[in-house]
C-alpha cells in the first residue's frame, strides 16, 4: 500500500496512460484475432511492435520485462528477447519502470494523443499480470481460451517452422514457455524424446499442462480485483462475435461496434475441428492430454474430449 502510494506521488505531474486494454492468453488461443478486431474501435490505437503487434521490444526496453518469444524464423533464428520467459509481479515494476512505460505508450503509440487508450496483446505477459498492474493500475485485461486440443495442435504445427528451436516447459504454476536454441545438426524430436518438459521431443503432454496453468494463473493472479478481468472463449468469439465484442466493449468501458469488424485472419470456426485435431495424437496421447487437461476444462467450459 505504502509502495503504491509513493509511486502515485512521484508520478503524479507526468502524462499517464488511462485505462489500457491488454489481450492475454496461451499462445495459439486467438489473441491475435481478437487484437485485430479490436484494433478497429475507435477508442482503441493499438501497439505495432515486432512480433504482430506484441511490441516485445517495447516491453523489454522501456519495462523491463523478462521475456522469450517466437518470431518470424527469418528474423534473429525466429526468437525475441530472452531465452527464458519468468514471472513477475509488483516488486518488478519500481518508478523508473512505470513511468518509462507510460511515456513510451504516450510518445510512441499514442502520439501524444492521451484520450485514446492503448490496445495490447501478448501471450507472454500472462505470468506478469501483477507487474502489469502496478504499471497501470487501472488496466483491463481480455483473457481469451481456446480448446486445449486445438492449442496443443497448433503449437505443434508452429513449431515445424521453428527448426532452429526448441519449446521448453518449466511446469511451474507461474509459467511460460521458454524459448530456447536447438543445437546444431541434430534431430531435436530424437534427442530430446525421453525430456518430457521439451518440444520438439517428449513433449506434447508439456504443452497441454502450459494450457493448463497458464489459463488457471491468469485468474489467480487477478483474483483480487476480478473487475479488471474477462475471460471469453475462442469458440464463443467465432461462433457469435458481435455478443462476444459487444460484452468485451461494454467491460472495457469502450464505445460498442456499428457492425462486425473486419480481420485479416477470421475465418468461420469449424464445428469439427476439435476432433480433427485430437486424431493428430493417437489414443494413448490423447488420453493422457485429457487427464492433464481436467481441471482447467472444468473451469472455461470446455468437456475433455
């Protein structure tokens, strides 16, 4: 409390961000069909920073954080920022922190413009929700949650085009993905098959519990102030996107669409494309994905399939 006090002082006479909208969530979730829809509202200027609009620079530059993305595979071997993605909370973000970040928003996303309100989405700020906050006391976070099967699928596929990575899985509950070097010459999925906490190799049950913790961790952080959260589903935003982008503007305290915006990825969902994905594993795989899975599906709405 004192802490908080001491940085509203010392800031108090710099421009500030008001009300910054971030899109959270495991990667391959839709955060980045949802970032394009919103990034259409009218109050809304939305980040532009390498990786699609993650701005993972920007995060590291300017606040500090501590994270390890993937890229274009052309750019720096296809990896931003560190080899490592750790959480963070509070006691990371002190006043030289907050106010580098408010006036990086201010100067180079909003121009200068202080009555539009920022828009962000990045995956890997969905352990550093705490240290968010205290940046910008009085964000609103968007957690979007797709099907875990369709996640895990997904992942998988992206990391084909990833050869000169690996994905690597603490299976802490405060968690990310962590992006690491493949070493040179080898067959990553035969090295690493016995590593159960590495992709490619043994880990495809890993990646179900990233999904796992990582959607479980995201309301625990914010569980304190449960007015700064919402949580909708992948599938809900497909399948009836002007209720879904009607209840996020109305939480977001943003002015509601006229009419569906346009994405450059939104495509229908297909009703079946959770069960074509579970074929992609084989029984036993996919048994052990549902069991890893249980509880988090019990609590997005979503039947272990």
């Amino acid at each position: 409390m004192i802490k908080r006090l001491i940085n509203r002082l010392t800031t108090r006479k710099r421009a500030r961000v008001s009300k910054p909208v971030f899109i959270i969530g495991c990667a391959r979730s839709g955060t980045t069909l949802l970032f394009e829809l919103l990034s259409s509202n009218s109050k809304l200027i939305a980040t532009d920073g390498y990786p699609d609009g993650e701005d993972h620079v920007g995060w590291i530059e300017h606040g500090k954080a501590i994270i390890s993305g993937l890229g274009s595979p052309n750019i720096d071997r296809g990896r931003t920022g560190y080899h490592y993605c750790l959480p963070m909370n509070e006691i990371d973000a002190d006043p030289s922190v907050r106010a580098a970040m408010h006036d990086y928003y201010i100067q180079h996303v909003l121009r200068g413009s202080v009555r539009q309100r920022v828009l962000n989405k990045c995956p890997h700020l969905s352990n550093k929700l705490r240290y968010v906050r205290e940046i910008f006391p009085d964000a609103k976070f968007v957690h979007i949650v797709r099907d875990y099967v369709a996640v895990v699928s997904s992942l998988r596929r992206m990391m084909e085009e990833q050869s000169q990575q690996l994905l690597y899985w603490p299976g802490a509950d405060d968690a990310c993905l962590w992006i690491l070097p493949a070493p040179k010459d080898i067959d990553r999925t035969t090295a690493f098959r016995n590593n159960k906490s590495i992709y490619p190799g043994g880990g495809t049950i890993a990646l179900a519990d990233y999904w796992n913790r990582t959607n479980l961790n995201i309301v625990a952080q914010l569980a304190d102030t449960p007015d700064q959260l919402l949580t909708v589903r992948y599938e809900d935003l497909c399948g009836d996107p002007g209720t879904t982008l009607r209840e996020i503007c109305d939480f977001c305290e943003l002015p509601r669409f006229r009419e569906i915006p346009k994405a450059k990825f939104n495509r229908p969902i297909e009703s079946n494309l959770n069960e074509k994905h579970i074929r992609e594993f084989g029984d036993q795989v996919a048994a052990r994905l549902r069991a890893q899975s249980a509880k988090a599906c019990d609590a997005f709405g979503y039947t272990p399939r």
